[in-house]
C-alpha cells in the first residue's frame, strides 16, 4: 500500500469581505480615520463623564435608589450629590444627551472609515495584534449597544427584556475601558496621520484633486475606484451633520427661541396648559393615578418623629409657604425651569418631631413603574430651596404635573422628584 501525504495548505484564502481589494473607496486611510477619531476623542469622554456622574446623581448609595442590583466593585462614590449649582444636573446631562445625539454621524462615518480593519485578515496575527483587535471589537460593540440604547430610552421605548438602567451602567464601564485601550493604541498613529497631511489644506482640495492615501496601512485600498466625493465633501456632510442634530436636540436643554426647533426633544411637543405648560414624560393616566386617590381624601403622611403627621391639602397650604424658581431636569436631556411654591421639606421635618436623620424616603400614589419612591440625603432634604410643592408658576399642580404635591429639590434628577407624592419617612440608619 502507497500511502501520499496530503499537503495542507499554510493557511487559509480570505473571501469575501475579508480580502482587501473587496473594499475600493480611495478616500479611506489613516488621515481621514484620524480625523475622526480626534473628534471622538473629544466628545466621547464628555458623554462618558456626564453619564457617570448622572449615576452619581442618583444617589445609589442610600436606600432604594439602586435599581440595578446589589452594589459591586464598580459601584463607587466619591461624593454626595451637592444642591448648588441648582442647575447642575441640567447643564451635565444635557451635555450627556446632546452631545451624544450630535455625534452620532460622526460615529457612523468613522466606523465606515475603520470598517476593512474590521474585516483583517489573518485574524491574529501577533499578541499585539490580537489586542489591537479585541479593543476594536470591545469599542465598536459596546459604542454602538450604548448609543442605540441610550437614544431608544430617551424615547421611552425598551424593545429588549433586560434591564436598560444595568445593562447602560456596565456597558458604558465597557466603553470605557476599550475606549481607553484603543486610544492609547492608535494615539501614535493618529499623530502621525495629521502631521503627515494639514487639515487646512484638505479642506482646499476640491474632487479632481482628491487622491488615495499612500502607504502600507490596511485602511488604504490596494486598487481604489474613482472619487466621486473629495474628503472635504466627507467632512463637510458629517459636521454638518452633526450640528443639524445638534440645533434640533440643544433647545430641550438651553431653552430660549432653540426650544421651538428642539424637534428631536423627547415628548417634546406633549406639554401642559397655562402655568402648568411645561414638558411632562408620564402622564397621571399613564401610571394609573385615579381623580379619586387625589381628591379630598388624599392625606401626606409624615413619619420619623416623635409627632407622625397626616395633613390634607389645605392644611400644608395653612403652612409657611415659600417659592423659588428652579430647574427641573430628566434623564432624556430636558431641563425647565419654573417657579414652584410649597411648604420647606425641612419645616415638614421640624413639624413631625424629627431632630435628626440619615435619608428621606419618599413614596408616591404611583403603584406602577421604578420611580414610585426615591430616597434623599440629608443635603438634599434639608436644603432651604427643597420644596413639597404644592402650586407651580402661581397656580395649582395639574394632575399630570403631580397634583395635589411632588418633590422639588435643587440639582436632583427628575425621576426622583416624586409626583403624587402620599408619604414621607424620614429614617435614622446609623446607629
């Protein structure tokens, strides 16, 4: 018997999308990539910061306000979320949303531009190139699950069965640390990219003098087509772009003449009436709050003290009464600020017997949904500007706005100020 060897290949033919004459554009390479990527390299860590600092926002140290399970290593705090500025909720996730939105395009155009490194081939060639890989999986997933995600809860629609608010957390710790490890790989060759080519002078080049980059860079087509769009056309499409979505997304957030283009703003069109014609993201039939729980019958229960209370209506208005226009801002990106009038959560506190506490719980008519309670620090609670309000720009709480009383406190996100608000609980947890 002749036995023959059988010659096996040394390796195996790429196909498809993972032979590199498969992609043709001349405008790819390492300039245009880097270009990009400098922008990303400034606003991403914008969006990165102010999300986990609207975490810290929440406060998901005390009570119940961790909904995303028990806390884990990468559930730190390094702070107590401060009442002052009023407006630094607003301004920070504002600029979470916003700048978000606005990159979108950027994102896009520069995976297009990233995409044959997508597609090596040989997969791994090298340990270092293996990282290289895995930071650019790691990146473009976890970029992708979050802006997807994050724009579809601004929306408040959830076409998935996990949890958005844990699956958002530690998807955006993630993020972070491909996007950290990608950047510190690529940083030299984006150096080297822009000093190679000025973007000035890119900008000048109209089609006819577009050309393919040169050099050995897997960016580069090896047997490019002919332009139909010069990379100044590129970059002018994505700015513009980019600042389209940004004048139609800014106005929910700065208010003034923006507000009335903020098209993009989340129920942005769904307002109230009269003083009360401010933007509202669940309604009171929405969470199946009755006319009869809010009616005559409705009583604020405050316990703690060595005095537990039960006030109607009527009696907190007998109350100290005290206004301040402050903003109320949520975690689509909206913020608004208005004028709110009500009794002090502190006077509340004094009036029930309660000579000191750890956190306040509040607890709402809502039966339905994750924020029905919140629970607030003592910072919170006990600043001056923190209100049970009862009335809202000199008129009566619509039902929608959380008639008969809701919870404003300056700075807080606005889940946690509560709507239809029918118990406080100011509690001692430290021995």
């Amino acid at each position: 018997m002749i036995v023959r060897a059988v010659r096996r290949p040394s390796h195996i033919a790429a196909r498809g999308p993972f032979r590199r004459d498969a992609w043709r554009s001349p405008l790819r390479g390492p300039w245009l990539t880097s270009v990009l990527g400098a922008a990303l390299l400034a606003g991403l860590p914008i969006v990165a910061l102010t999300g986990l600092l609207s975490y810290a926002a929440y406060e998901p140290a005390l009570g119940r306000n961790n909904l995303i399970g028990d806390p884990g290593p990468l559930d730190f705090y390094v702070f107590s979320w401060p009442t002052s500025p009023s407006w630094l909720y607003a301004l920070t996730q504002g600029l979470h949303v916003t700048v978000g939105i606005a990159l979108v395009p950027i994102v896009l155009v520069k995976l297009w531009s990233a995409m044959p490194r997508l597609f090596d081939w040989p997969p791994l060639r090298s340990p270092a190139h293996a990282l290289e890989r895995a930071s650019l999986a790691l990146l473009v997933g976890s970029t992708l699950f979050q802006f997807a995600t994050g724009i579809l809860n601004a929306q408040l629609y959830y076409p998935w069965r996990f949890s958005f608010l844990a699956a958002h957390f530690y998807g955006g710790w993630v993020f972070i640390a491909a996007f950290v490890l990608h950047a510190a790989i690529k940083l030299p060759t984006m150096r080297r990219s822009l000093r190679e080519r000025r973007l000035l002078d890119e900008l000048r080049r109209g089609l006819d003098a577009t050309t393919p980059e040169t050099g050995d860079s897997p960016l580069i087509a090896p047997a490019p087509s002919a332009p139909t769009i010069s990379r100044r056309g590129v970059l002018g499409l994505t700015g513009g772009a980019s600042l389209g979505l940004l004048a139609l997304t800014a106005g929910q957030s700065v208010g003034g003449p923006l507000r009335e283009i903020a098209l993009l703003a989340p129920h942005g069109r769904d307002l109230g009436d009269g003083p009360n014609d401010f933007q509202i993201n669940k309604t009171a039939r929405s969470v199946g709050i009755r006319p009869a729980q809010t009616g005559d019958a409705w009583r604020l229960a405050v316990a703690g003290g060595a005095r537990p209370l039960e006030l109607s209506r009527e009696g907190l208005l007998a109350l100290a009464q005290h206004a301040y226009e402050l903003p109320i801002a949520c975690v689509e990106g909206w913020s608004t600020t208005q004028t709110w009038s009500g009794v002090r959560l502190r006077d509340l506190a004094a009036l029930a017997g309660v000579a000191a506490f750890d956190e306040l719980l509040v607890e709402s008519l809502q039966t339905a949904g994750s924020f029905r309670r919140a629970t607030l620090s003592p910072g919170q609670a006990g600043d001056r500007r923190s209100l049970l309000a009862l009335r809202v720009n000199g008129a009566d709480l619509s039902a929608d706005h959380g008639f008969p009383a809701r919870i404003i406190v300056p700075a807080l996100p606005g889940v946690h100020c509560t709507k239809w608000v029918r118990r406080l609980e100011f509690k001692v947890t430290r021995a």
